[in-house]
C-alpha cells in the first residue's frame, strides 16, 4: 500500500513536471513534453552548478548534452567520415564513396545558441551522413568555437574562415567538389552564421568561387526587437523560451548577463534611442514585413523612453555581422539564392519570414518553407528517441530542396 503511494506520487510529480500546456496544432505534443523536460532539467541542474560557483552554467550544460551525444568519427558503407581541419577550425567531414567524380559541396553550421552542441553530435553527425549520401555531397560541419571561451566575433570569425578555406582551389580540388555547386547552410544560430557568412562573401569580389545556395533553418537574425509577433505568440512554448533567446543572445554578444529584463522589455529599442534610425528600425519592421495571418491580434512594443545607454554599451545589438537581418538592402542583393525555412512555434519564426521578405525584395530568389506544425529545433530532433513527424517531413523537404536546386 505504502509503496504503491510512493509511486502514485512519485508519478504524478513526474507528470507535473512533463506536463506542460502546449498550443493546438503543435506536432506531437507528448515528445515535445518529454523533450522539453529533459531540456528543463539540464538547465537546471546547470543552474544550480552556476549558482554554487562550479562553473559557468553552459558549461556543464554543455558536457551533459555531449555526454549524452557526441560520437566518434566512423564511416558506414556509403559515406566516409574523418575529422578534420578548415581554415584552422575543427571539422567533421562527409565524403560520400560512391557517385559521381565530381561532387556537390555544402559547409554546416550547427545550432544551439553559439554555446552548445557540436557537429560531433550524434544529430548532427545523422544530418550530414545523410545529406551527404542523398545529395551526392561533401558535407563539411564545422566546429566553431562556443560561449563562454569565445564570444562574438569569435564564432563569426571561425564560421567566416571556415568557409573561405571551404571555397578555396585547394580544398575544392582535394575533396574534388564543383565550385559551381556549392552551399552554405545552418540551423538556429548555425542559421545565424550562415546568413552572416553569405552577406559577406556575396560582396566580395575578390573570391573566385561564390556560394551557389544559402540554405537557412529557423535561423536567429536579430536582438532588438523581443516583440515580434512570434516572440509574443510563442514566449512560453518549448524549448527556446523567450528568456533563453534573450540569455544566448547576451552570452553571445559578451554582455552583461543583467540585462536580460531590460532586453525582454525591448528596453534597448526605445524611440529615444539615438543609434537607432529610421532606416534600422524599418529593416525589422514587422508591421510592414509580415503577411497579416502571421501578425494576428498581435501589437508592436515600441517604447518612447527606454535605456539609451544599452546600445553603447553592447554596440554589437547593432552589427549585422551579429544580427543579419540589419543588412543594406544592396548586401541582401548580392547573397545567393535562399532556401527559409520556418516554425509556426517558435520564437524565430518572424526573424526568418521579415529575413526571407527583405531578401526577395532585395532581388533574390527565395523559397520560404513554413512548417505550421513546427517546433524549434524540430528538424534536428527527427532522429531516435526524439523523432518527431514534422522534424522528418522538414529533414526531407530541405534535402530535396538542396537536391534540385545545387
Ligand atoms: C525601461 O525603461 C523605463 C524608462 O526609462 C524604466 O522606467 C524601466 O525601469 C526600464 N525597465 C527595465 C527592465 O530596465
């Protein structure tokens, strides 16, 4: 009796602390509970560490996610795989055996708020296996450098020399890629890194080689609006919670981590805010930008007296190199053509559709894909235990993509 007690409550705590109320029309709610409480509870537990002086809380958040996922390099039957340096960055590199002589090339950036997850991860490294046997393709996933040790522009930096070691003669002849046939892609803040890395080698004009594709999953674009449509929507939707993106954000960026209710109350955004124009202000403008059924009953928060001091002290909230989505239009213009894909729940959802609106009107071709059933993330959560339907109709969809288009 007693025991069965103990279980009924041991149980129903489990459940409570699963059990989260989720929108209707999310993809399977139950695996996203599950996902989100296994989430939850590294956060906490790093939370803890932090708290008692440890060490930093995305550290040991990090080690555990590691710890569950990281393999080691190993090639199956149809592709080889080798870790590897490009352009001084750690690398994991697919090489399909089979297939054409010559093939097609794509470099990845992984997600995980520029602070966790590697492309020695076992999604990741599923991911590329798999795009590299489908498309005939040498997939290059970089390891960039994380949060704490690094902060922007270091990730920048490495994504950006990664890939001009990618476009370079030598390495597309050791690998025997086309130069005409080549992408740059990423998810979440890997998304983020692509997007940053195509605006600026699409201008410029020293290269020989340009990328053919920018292909970008739920990418982050931009940090000064926490607003938007799909911030409101989504702030307490599994498992980027709008305050995590506000945390990844300001350990990115190397700021001040209290600023966070600050940012979360679009406090750095205000009209008094000098630094901020007109023209700015219009390139994240999701009034204008977005098609009325993604804008809803929502409202803009534009605050006429703020924190004006925010800007200067993290000048990076500024720096497209940061924050794509604050492009010219002439450096949009001279990116390749773009594969957009975006999450109906998910915070970065408008980030994606004002980026894939300003690209278009900036001249380039681009194809939106927009997952109504869509989660954060879902895509690299369509392998085992936590494959989800929406994660590998989005895997497919940006595979075959990928396949009639480089
Ligand atoms: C935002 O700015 C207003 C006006 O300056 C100020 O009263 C408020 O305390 C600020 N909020 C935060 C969270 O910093």
């Amino acid at each position: 009796m007693r025991l069965r007690l103990a279980a009924a409550v041991l149980l129903s705590a489990a459940a409570y602390y699963v059990y989260l109320p989720l929108p209707s029309g999310v993809s399977e709610p139950w695996k996203l509970m599950l996902l989100d409480a296994l989430f939850r509870s590294f956060m906490q537990a790093s939370d803890v560490a932090h708290a008692l002086g440890l060490c930093h809380r995305v550290r040991l958040l990090d080690k555990m996610v590691s710890w569950v996922e990281v393999i080691e390099a190993h090639s199956c039957s149809a592709v080889h795989v080798t870790d590897s340096v490009l352009g001084g960055v750690p690398t994991r590199v697919f090489q399909p055996k089979r297939g054409k002589k010559l093939k097609r090339g794509v470099i990845y950036f992984h997600g995980g708020g520029w602070a966790l997850c590697s492309a020695r991860m076992r999604t990741y490294d599923l991911l590329c296996r798999k795009m590299a046997e489908e498309l005939d393709a040498v997939v290059m996933s970089v390891d960039y450098r994380l949060v704490p040790e690094a902060v922007f522009p270091a990730q920048y930096h490495d994504a950006l020399a990664a890939s001009r070691a990618f476009l370079s003669p030598q390495v597309l002849e050791r690998y025997s890629i086309d130069p005409e046939r080549v992408c740059v892609s990423g998810d979440s803040a890997g998304g983020n890194l692509a997007a940053a890395v195509a605006q600026e080698l699409g201008s410029d004009d020293s290269l020989t080689v340009k990328f053919k594709l920018q292909a970008l999953i739920y990418p982050v674009l931009q940090a000064l609006d926490f607003h938007t449509s799909s911030y409101q929507q989504n702030q307490a939707v599994p498992i980027l919670y709008r305050p995590i993106m506000v945390r990844f954000w300001l350990q990115y960026l190397g700021a001040d981590p209290s600023l966070e209710p600050l940012l979360l109350a679009n406090n750095h955004s205000s009209l008094d805010q000098p630094a901020l124009s007109a023209q700015t202000r219009s390139r994240l403008d999701w009034i204008a930008l977005l098609p009325g059924e993604r804008k809803k009953h929502f409202r803009p928060l534009v605050r006429a007296t703020g924190s004006p001091e925010v800007v200067d002290k993290v000048p990076a909230l500024m720096d497209v190199r940061a924050a794509p989505l604050l492009a010219d239009q002439m450096v949009l213009g001279r990116t390749p053509k773009a594969y957009v894909m975006t999450c109906e729940f998910d915070v970065l959802r408008d980030d994606g559709l004002m980026y894939a609106r300003r690209l278009r009107d900036a001249g380039v071709t681009v194809s939106s894909d927009h997952y109504e059933d869509g989660f954060h993330g879902c895509m690299v959560f369509s392998f085992l235990p936590m494959k989800s339907d929406v994660g590998q109709r989005s895997m497919n969809n940006y595979i075959r993509w990928l396949d009639q288009n480089l």
